[in-house]
C-alpha cells in the first residue's frame, strides 16, 4: 500500500529524472564552472558552455545510447542473468565512458578540480558497480551525494565564503533521498547508504588528485 499521494508521487518521479545518475556529472561540472572563486569562473562563456555540451554528450548521451541499443539488440543482458546482475553491464558501459571523459579533460589541459571531480563520480560508480552485486544501493542518492561533496571538497580547500551556496546542493540530496523512498526504489538503508558513498568518497580523490 502506498501511503504518498499521486502529487507527491508526481514530485518524486520529476526529481528522479531531473537528478538522474547520468545527469548529475554534466551538473556537478555546470556549477563548478561557474561557481565563484574557481578559475574557470574566467573563462569564456561560449567556451564554457561548450565544455559542458561536451561532458553532456560524453557522460549521459552517449552511455544512455550505447545501453539503450544493447538491450534493443540483446547485446551483453544475458536473459539468465536478472535485477542487479544485469545492471552491472550497464554500469561497466557508463564506467568506461566516464573514464575516456576524464582522460579526454586532462588531454585539454583543465585543471585537476575539473578532473577530479569526474574521476570521483568514476570511482563512486566502481563501488556501487560492486556493492550493487548483492545490495541495492541507491545509486540516485549516491549521486547527489557525490554532487554536493564535490562541490563542498572544492569550497572548503580553497577557504571560499560562498559555502552557502552549497545549501541547495544539500536540500537537493534530501529531495533525491525522499523521492527514492516515495517510489519504494531503495530502502532507507540503502539511501543512506548511497549518501554516505557519494559523501564520502569525492573528498578523498579531491585532495588526492589536486
């Protein structure tokens, strides 16, 4: 029984697509490009919004094309293999594009906040690719989480006062949590978890890699 209302139901669809996993890369490199304090904030703003077209294309336009076409063709989704099983050929399809996107950015000469921030949304999804073996992590929440940690990681490193700027960010994470619980997608368990994943592991790889 569903205890949520159609509205509410609504809201929580909307926000699952509009923070969908293969979104929030080409989101994360949107606000840093354009977040104040960073050098980037320099740079031209046709060249920047080509940037992010660019990142667009490589992180969500093509992976969500390539998976779409391999289980339009039976390609690599074996019919024995169900649930999260199967869902591991398509995060290996996302990993290897997240990764040539990251080598492709350092191949342009941008700065390690840039690169890092990519190469923490690889690794979080390596882990998750994992985990998800035998846990349904969210992967929705760990992407917001890595979104608001990315940017925080930026923020607090470079002793910025903009740190209210990420209060979106944070209600956004919570926006995401709520909406995977209202459509019974994940547990609270595996909510938090997801959080604590994105949390987690960007901060790590930003002080590591810059």
């Amino acid at each position: 029984m569903n205890d949520f209302s159609p509205t509410e139901i609504h809201f929580a669809r909307f926000f699952s697509i509009l923070f969908h996993p293969l979104l929030v890369p080409v989101l994360g490199f949107s606000c840093l490009l354009f977040f104040p304090g960073h050098p980037a904030i320099m740079l031209p703003t046709s060249y920047k919004w080509l940037l992010i077209a660019l990142i667009f294309i490589s992180t969500a336009v093509i992976p969500g094309l390539v998976i779409r076409i391999m289980k339009w063709l039976h390609i690599a989704f074996p019919s024995e293999l169900v649930g999260q099983n199967r869902e591991g050929f398509s995060f290996i399809v996302v990993l290897i594009c997240y990764y040539f996107t990251y080598k492709l950015l350092q191949r342009l000469g941008l700065d390690g906040y840039i690169t890092s921030l990519l190469m923490g949304f690889t690794a979080t999804l390596f882990i998750l690719t994992l985990t998800r073996l035998q846990w349904n992590i969210s992967l929705h929440a760990a992407a917001a989480g890595s979104l608001f940690s990315a940017l925080a990681s930026f923020t607090f490193a470079n002793t910025l006062y903009e740190g209210f700027l990420l209060l979106p960010l944070l209600l956004i994470c919570g926006i995401v949590a709520s909406s995977r619980l209202i459509l019974h997608k994940n547990s609270p368990a595996q909510v938090y978890a997801g959080l604590l994943t994105g949390i987690m592991v960007n901060p790590v790889l930003y002080f590591l890699l810059t």
